[in-house]
C-alpha cells in the first residue's frame, strides 16, 4: 500500500466535505465546525509526514490544541 497515495485520498475526501462559509446555518454549524477541524489536522498531518514543519512550528501547532479558544487557521 503506498501510504502517502491513501493519505492524499483522505486529505481530499475531507477537503471536498468542507461546508462553504456562506452556506454554514445554525443548524450545520457544528459539522461545518467539526469538518474544518479534519481538514486542518489533515493538512498538519501531511505537512508534519511530508518534513515540512520546524520543530518550532510543530511545537506551535501543538499548543495551539491546548487552547481551545485558539483557531489555528
């Protein structure tokens, strides 16, 4: 299996289930919410499988979800 083919499978699934902003509601608000989180942690996988963060910033991401009151767009 070529782990970063399949990775590049879920990263789009996940992109392509994003709720445009425009069309968030008060009743999708939390899938809107929740699919913005996959996709965010999808892009810090890959960036962090593919050697692409510093230590620095890994460490930064990481504390970022320490603190729920941050958004790490």
């Amino acid at each position: 299996m070529n782990i970063t083919a399949e990775e590049r499978k879920i990263y789009n699934k996940v992109k392509h289930l994003q709720i445009a902003e425009d069309d968030i509601t008060p009743v999708n608000f939390g899938l809107a919410a929740f699919r913005a989180g996959q996709l965010d942690m999808a892009k810090l996988l890959m960036k962090l499988r593919n050697g692409e963060l510093s230590e620095y910033q890994l460490r930064t991401e990481v504390a970022t979800l320490d603190n729920h009151t941050e958004m790490v767009n």
